[in-house]
C-alpha cells in the first residue's frame, strides 16, 4: 500500500529542460588516467561545437571534471604552462597516449581552477551584489529560493524589497 501510495502521490519535476547525457567512452577515461599517471601527453582529435570536421591536438592532462551531465578535460599545450583549456569529453573522436611530457605542473588543483578561469562553469570570483526585487514577482528569491546562505535585506517596502548578497561572478 505505501509503494503504491508514494507511486501515485508523489512525482519529481527538473527546474530546467533535462538533456541527455553525452556518450563517451570508458575508453577515453582509462587513457586519461594512464596519461596523468605517467605524466605523459594525449594526442586526440576533437571536433569544436560548430566545426564541420575534428582538428588533431595533443595536450598534457591535468585533470578532468563534471558539470551536468558532461565531463570536461582541462589540460594545458605541451611546455605551455599559461595555455591551459577546457575541452568537452563527448566531442573527442580519437585519443591515444603519447609520449612523456617536458613540462609538467607541479601542482593544479581542477576545483580552483575552475572557479577562477572558468566562470562559465559556475566558477569565477565571489563579488558581492545589491538587488531591487519586486516583490510579488521575486518574492521567491527572498523567501525560499535564496541566492546564496549570507543574503540579507537591506530595505523594505511595500513593492520592493533591496537585498545584499554573494554570488559568483
């Protein structure tokens, strides 16, 4: 009876249109692997979001990371240690490990690197921002679906409400 109770009664709905999660092969993750643990460089062909045809490269890895449902490769050109890039698995057609890397890194860390380079990624410096909110259009983002944990509100009105908070940039 509980089953079939929670079954008619209860339901999940996604805030946003849900995508599919890209394919890519396990393959792919165990080179990787191998390259970051030997310190060597990969050679693939990758096929930018617009491009008609993939364009060989070859990088040093320096780590991978997950947003939605996409994995993102970050690695930086061979002995170019202020070139680093992001690269989307799911566009990689070919890759293979190649030879022992000149320069390597160190030390990177993926998670600070994407919250400093890659704002796109939801990373980027925190900043602080002041927003008027209507309130019966934004009452949402006053009262239940806040911004972030330290927001407050620095005015009040009837139609609007004034509130300081920190997001990323």
């Amino acid at each position: 009876k509980q089953t079939k109770l929670w079954s008619e009664r209860f339901c999940y709905f996604q805030q946003e249109l849900p995508l599919e999660t890209p394919d890519v092969g396990n393959e792919f993750f165990k080179r990787i692997e191998e390259a970051l643990l030997n310190k060597k460089d990969i050679e693939f062909s990758y096929q930018k979001r617009g491009a008609t045809e993939p364009k060989a490269y070859t990088l040093t890895p320096l780590g991978l990371f997950l947003h939605g449902n996409s994995f993102y490769l970050i690695g930086m050109t061979p002995n170019q240690p202020k070139n680093i890039r992001t690269y989307a698995l799911h566009r990689i057609h070919t890759l293979k490990v190649g030879f022992s890397s000149n320069n390597i890194l160190a030390k990177f860390n993926v998670k600070e690197y994407v919250e400093k380079n890659a704002r796109h990624f939801s990373g980027g410096e925190m900043q602080t921002v002041i927003l008027r909110i209507d309130n019966l259009n934004g009452l949402h983002l006053i009262e239940e679906t806040r911004l972030s944990p330290n927001q407050k509100i620095i005015a009040l009105d009837e139609n609007y409400t004034t509130v300081e908070t920190e997001v990323r940039d």
